[in-house]
C-alpha cells in the first residue's frame, strides 16, 4: 500500500516526511511542473515514479524506460525518487545520468527503450522542477495521457510489481555527441557564441558545435545552478542581450543561445540583432524547402503570418500548417503530417528524416543554422533576415494568471472576439479577416496584422504575442486591442516583458 498524495503539507512536519504531496495543477497539457518542496515532496515524486510506471503498463508497452535529469541543486534528488517509483511498479530503468532533454529522447534509439522521463525544469526559474514524458518515440505525453496520469497518481490507483531494475549507463554524452558529430565538417568558417546561460547544454553544446568545424566563442557555459546572470531562456530578452554584446565584442557571424535543458536554441544575427525564433523558422523553410520540393512544414499559432504569405516558400512550393502551441502537441503534429519540419515560436524545432528523428533537439537546430549559412556563401545572418519580407513582432509576453484561473480567462476571450466577428465590429480600427481558436485565439485583421491570446501550458500565465506585416504602430494597435480585453479581467496580473 501507498498512500493517496495530499494536495498540501507543511514542511518540518512528520506528515510532510512520511506521506505524498501532489498539487493537481502541476499535471499539465503535455508534461508535469511544480515548485519543488511547495507543490511536490519527495514522496510525492516518488508517487509520481509509481504512476508513471502504471500508466506504461496500462498503455499495453513495454515497461522499459530511459531517465535522466538536469542541473539544478535538487534534480538529481528528484530524478532518484521518481526512479524508486518507477522500480515498484515494475519498470526497468536505463539511466543515463545528467543530460538535456534531447540527449535522453536519442535514449531512446539508440538504447532501443520505448519510453522516458527526463528530469527538468526546462527554462523555468530555480525551485521549479517537472517531468517530461513519453511513452512512444519519438512522441511525448500529451493531454489524454496527462489525465489518466494525474488520476492515478492523485487516487493512488498504482499497480505494483517486484520486476523492476535499475542500469546505469556510462558515458552516455559520448554517444550523443558522436551521433550529432558523424558528418561531413562546414566548408565555411564561422565564428559562433555559444550561450547556455550556465544551464545544462553547456556541458555539451561547444564541443558539438567545435566538432562540426565552428569557432568557437563560449559565453556562460559553466555550469552554475544559481544562475548567476539570467535564466537560461532564449525567449528572454535579458540573455538576448547578452549574446547581443559577445556577438559584437567577437565580431561573430551568428549568436546561438540554449535554454536550460537544451531542447531549444535562440538566434542572435552578426549585427548583434535577435531573431525570434518563428522567423528563423522561415529562414530555414526557406533554405530548406530549396534543397526538398513541396517540403510541408508545421509551425504554432504565436508563430509570424509569413509561413504563408512570404513569396520564396510559395515560389518553392513550400505548404504550411498552423497548429497548438506546446511541444508534445507540435511533436505529434509534425509526425502525424510528415512534415519535413515543425517550427515553434518558443525555439522548439522538430525535424525529421532526413535531417532528424522528430523531436526537438537545440542542437540539431543550432546545426541547420550552420548549415544554412554554409549553403548562402557570401551571405550574412543578417542578410537572410533581411530577405524576409519586414514585419513587425513582438517577443512573447506573459502576464500572471493562476492555473486555477487561467483557461476560464481564455475561454471568455475567445469567446469575446467570437462575437466581435459575428457583428462585424473592428479590432484596432480594423475588421477581423481570421480567426484561429485551435489554441486561444488569434485575431487577424484585414491588413494580416494580428494578436494572440493562449494560457500557458506549463506556468501560472497568459501568453500574448502581436504581429502587424505594415508597421510598428499597428503592431502596438494590436498589442492594445488584446491587454485592453485582458484589463477587463482583474485576475491578470502584471507581464513578465511588454513592447
């Protein structure tokens, strides 16, 4: 017997030591995130172990899996308790230690194991910790499997059994990184800041990119829990700035900056000037819709409107799908279409064959980049972003709403510009052509400008994105129009970054 996880306990109790803390809310769309002593104990990883072993065997697999964790102060803790869970219901674990995402989904090839569950915390601030899960590579966890999990583990409905055993195995990053490095080197010769922001990629992330013929130029890639600077998170315009300032100081041809568990890679042009991640999207389309005719690609709804209006990719007959934001929900989609890749606004890209096996890897990303510049001789970063037609985007912007709240937010602004569209009404003086509400809502005006409004799947907030193809000011119109709606509801709070 186990006992049922309790939504709160007091830490420097005896409850606290010797029963399960679960909060629900930390059972989200795609993985598992919680602030770690607050929302989760011990115990409650361990429960956690236990019903992730259940729901494999439920699932009708084969009760095998690859574990691995990031570098926080508590991960390894963690990962250790979920382990325990895992070996009581009956798993046998394969585990490979500290590891980006990426490196335990490559687990699962190359160990020839069905299912994993990675320790980490992604980009999220230190406390946080969380689960990434799948149980049919190189797909991950998605909201059915989330549910049943979540009543599992909340009903303690655990099947136990004695056959679980535990491997560790060593040297696992050399594997990885051969697999990456087994290609031909760049014929070009670039200069390239490598930012980690002290988070794990940077125990892995120069050597690759030095491997495939690059210099070079590292920039906070010792690993330091506290991260000293920033957190790692190339969405952040604090560590855009600071890659920004190396790119500059090195005279460098490109900036790739990677988030705390390495699955995703930010861009810094040799200006010095970002690239948010959906437009390097395109760049990439771009280049690689020229080498694969009538490629199909998938990108997410807070991604720019130019995967379908920019002239290249319909010159190449490029053919573009918008899909839910989230990267289990991207990762399905591009596998189910068979798209040559996916692309998320977030830095989540998802290639498949020939370039990768589907999930989201940084480093595979930071590698096409290369490649891109490699196949553009004599042209810049900064002169492929500038082939782009202009528009005008804003970064993403999070306002606090508690996960309690936030769907139910969502839901009456949608349906709030639902009924705008059906009088007729204009949204920053202008009439909606479009709305696309597979994921929030993202309202587009007869001039292609556009707002987004989506709760976020793994943090207590909102995400709001704005775009606008004629200018800066109706890119700031649409920014009004959309927090104007968000202002009508008091349970949102202040954001995280605003244009």
């Amino acid at each position: 017997m186990f006992p049922k996880p309790k939504p709160e306990l007091v830490p420097n109790t005896y409850a606290y030591e010797s029963e399960p803390m679960v909060k629900a809310t930390g059972f989200r769309e795609y993985d598992a995130r919680w602030l770690f002593g607050k929302e989760i104990n011990l115990m409650g990883i361990q429960a956690l172990g236990m019903g992730l072993g259940t729901l494999i065997g439920e699932m009708g697999q084969k009760q095998e899996i690859v574990t691995a964790h990031d570098f926080r102060s508590y991960s390894a803790s963690i990962k250790y308790a979920l382990i325990s869970g895992l070996l009581a219901s009956g798993c046998k674990v394969h585990d490979i230690g500290l590891a980006v995402t990426p490196m335990a989904y490559f687990a699962q090839f190359e160990l020839d194991v069905p299912c994993v569950a990675m320790v980490t915390a992604s980009h999220n601030d230190n406390g946080w910790t969380g689960v990434k899960m799948g149980a049919n590579r190189p797909l991950t966890f998605g909201p059915d499997e989330m549910n049943r999990l979540k009543e599992i583990v909340l009903n303690a409905d655990f099947k136990l059994k004695p056959a679980g055993s535990y491997h560790f195995v060593e040297n696992f990053p050399a594997r990885y990184i051969a697999d990456l490095t087994k290609r031909p080197k760049l014929k070009r010769k670039l200069k390239v800041v490598v930012a980690c922001g002290n988070g794990t990629a940077g125990a892995f992330s120069p050597q690759v990119m030095e491997a495939i013929g690059c210099e070079v130029i590292r920039l906070d890639t010792e690993l330091d829990h506290t991260f000293p600077k920033y957190n790692p998170n190339p969405e952040d315009m604090e560590m855009l700035h600071a890659i920004r300032d190396a790119v500059l100081e090195h005279k460098a041809d490109v900036g790739l900056g990677f988030d705390g568990d390495g699955d995703r890679c930010g861009v810094v042009d040799n200006t010095g000037e970002e690239i948010f991640a959906d437009k390097v999207g395109v760049m990439l389309a771009r280049d690689m819709s020229a080498i694969h005719k009538n490629a199909q690609f998938v990108v997410d709804v807070k991604s720019t409107g130019l995967f379908v209006t920019d002239p290249v990719l319909q010159k190449q007959g490029a053919h573009t799908t918008y899909w839910k934001t989230g990267h289990s929900y991207m990762k399905r989609r591009t596998h189910e279409l068979k798209a040559l890749a996916g692309f998320e606004k977030s830095g989540h890209f998802f290639f498949n064959a020939p370039i990768g096996r589907g999930y989201d890897d940084g480093l595979v990303s930071a590698i096409a980049i290369c490649d891109m510049l490699d196949h553009a001789a004599g042209k810049t970063m900064a002169d492929l972003k500038d082939a782009l037609p202009k528009t005008w985007s804003s970064p993403t912007m999070s306002p606090h709403c508690s996960d309690e709240t936030k769907y139910g937010i969502v839901t009456q602004v949608v349906k709030h510009f639902e009924d705008l569209k059906a009088k007729g009404a204009k949204v920053a003086g202008q009439p909606i052509r479009d709305l696309v509400t597979v994921n929030g809502v993202r309202v587009t005006c007869e001039d292609g400008s556009w707002g987004l409004v989506r709760a976020s799947s793994n943090k207590p907030e909102l995400v709001v994105v704005v775009e606008s193809p004629v200018s800066e000011q109706r890119m700031r119109d649409m920014f009004e129009a959309m927090d104007s709606v968000l202002r009508a509801h008091p349970e949102v709070g202040e954001y995280n970054q605003k244009i």
